[in-house]
C-alpha cells in the first residue's frame, strides 16, 4: 500500500521551525516585531504611516512590505521616515517565515525598536503562516462591511489586536458596530480593539500608547 505524506503539514511544520528561528533573532537584536494583516484597502500602509509619525523622535522603526508586485508600499514607508525593504512574492497570497528570513539579511536591525510587517492583502492565507513576529494585528475596515468575523473566522481567531480602520465613515456606510463586535468576540474573546481612523486621527492616541508599552515591554531589563 502507498505511504500518503502529509504535505502541507510538513510545509507548515518546516515553516513554524523558521518562524521560531526568526523570532530568535528579532530578540537578540532587542526589536518588537508585528505582523500586519488585512484585506487590500482596508488601510495597512496608512496606518504604518501615521504610526511612524508619530513615533518619530521616540522609536526608530523598521518596515518590510510583502506584496505581489511593485514597491510602492515599502517606498510610502520610507517616505514616511522608516527602514524599508519590499518584499514581492510573485504572486503567492501570503508571506511565510522564509520570505521573512531573506528580509531581514537585507536589514541593518541596529538601533531599531520596532519592526512592522506588511503582509499581502488576504484573509485567508496569511493566517496559516507563521513569521516568528512577536504579535499579529488585523486591520479591518468600515468600507468593508460587518460581516468579515464571520465569513472569515481563521483570520480573526488568531490575532493578537484588532484595528478598526476608517471610523470617520460610519454616518455614511452601513455598518453595525455590534454585529461586527459579536462575531469578533465569539472567535477572539477578549483581544485587543482599537477604532481609529488614520485620516482623520481619532483614536490613534490609544493605538500608538499600547505600541510604546509593548515595545517597552520587550526590553530586556
């Protein structure tokens, strides 16, 4: 009888082991390293742009940008005031621990306290793969309806902090805070919410406070 070989278990498990290998050198180097997700739109770049705004003066950050194609992400980060490397895919739909590994050869770690990871715009792959970041964050969107926790519950399920992006739209697009919130809390009891809107600026006080603690947090004492 043939012997089946799990495949895509051993992919994931061959990749966990490099994501653990990651995380080791993040820590040796003293940075705190999160793992952006979202769809495409939900406001990603956006958001690192105002975060390292405003952090500028306080911590020095570092950006790596997955995406299919170009470097327009990775160009818009070091526009803003941050280390950048692009990473392009060539069309997979997620990073993995091995894309990370040949980006961070690429990035003097020297100095800098936090590293933001834009991963490619997708719910579902990129929450199936490891990177060796210390925390995952989601970024959702007004625009794109309240009904995402639900159609896309591995994402949701397994991030550390939640943003909800684009506030300053709700008088304008139908969107039921408390559905959205329900389905949330049914899958990630408890995590980790901010509701900003980086074009307008409200909430992101609360948002760059709970980076600077977590940064903190990671310092060796």
């Amino acid at each position: 009888m043939p012997r089946r070989i799990p495949i895509v278990e051993n992919i994931l498990s061959a990749n966990d082991r490099l994501a653990l290998a990651n995380r080791q050198h993040l820590e040796e180097a003293g940075v705190f390293s999160l793992n952006f997700m979202a769809s495409p739109g939900a406001g990603k770049t956006s958001l690192i742009e105002a975060t390292i705004g405003l952090l500028t003066g306080e911590l020095q950050l570092a950006v790596i940008d997955g995406d299919i194609a170009t470097s327009l992400d990775a160009d818009r980060a070091a526009s803003a005031g941050a280390r950048a490397i692009q990473i392009n895919t060539g069309g997979d739909c997620h990073l993995d621990a091995v894309m990370l590994q040949d980006a961070l050869t690429q990035l003097d770690l020297n100095g800098i306290d936090l590293l933001i990871v834009e991963n490619v715009g997708n719910l579902v792959c990129p929450a199936s793969f490891q990177l060796g970041t210390h925390q995952s964050v989601l970024i959702a969107s007004i625009p794109e309806g309240d009904d995402k926790p639900y159609k896309y519950p591995g994402m949701y399920r397994g991030v550390d902090a939640l943003v909800i992006n684009k506030i300053d739209l709700l008088p304008y697009v139908p969107f039921r805070m408390d559905y959205f919130r329900q389905g949330v809390e049914v899958l990630n009891p408890g995590v980790t919410t901010f509701a900003l809107s980086c074009r307008t600026g409200e909430g992101l006080e609360d948002w760059i406070n709970w980076i600077k603690t977590s940064v903190r947090g990671n310092q060796p004492r």
